[in-house]
C-alpha cells in the first residue's frame, strides 16, 4: 500500500457494535444502525452526515467511495456535495 493514502471506512451496519475498529490496519467507524425501518432512516442518515464531516475535517479527503447503490450510496452522493469532493460509487 501507500503511505500517503488513508483509507477510512465508515459502516451502517457491520461491525453491529458501534464505534472505531481496526481492521488490517484500516480504521473502521461503524454506526451499527440499520435501513431497515423507515423510521431509522433519517437518525441513520443524520448520523452518516455528521460522522463524514468530522472524518472530513479531520482528515481532509479527496473522494468519497461507497459500495452498493441504493441509502448509503445516495449518503455518499449528499456528503460529496456538501464537501465539494468527488463521489464515487462501486
């Protein structure tokens, strides 16, 4: 890998314990929400933002890469253009 490039992940789901693991070497925030319910939603996506932009400020990224389309690619989407930073989606 490159000692220059961070690489965070930031999780809705898994590890269903919330907080920040290590896995091989890459920090992990997991929210341990869940899309399930249509009430969760909207606490799920508030949370999302709010974990992005403290990541951003600390971190000052140049992209944002989100797996799977559907809730949490759609996040990506909105955190990108808030952050003014590039969105991609896999």
């Amino acid at each position: 890998m490159h000692p220059e490039v961070i690489i965070d992940v930031l999780s809705f789901h898994y590890p269903e314990q919330k907080g920040m693991h290590m896995i091989d070497g890459i920090q992990v925030y997991s929210l341990g929400k869940s899309f399930q319910k249509k009430y969760t939603f909207l606490s799920s996506l508030y949370a999302a933002c709010k974990k992005v932009y403290q990541m951003h400020r600390n971190n000052n990224y140049t992209g944002i890469l989100s797996f799977w389309y559907g809730k949490t690619a759609w996040t990506g989407e909105i955190m990108g253009k808030i952050l003014k930073i590039k969105h991609l989606n896999y």
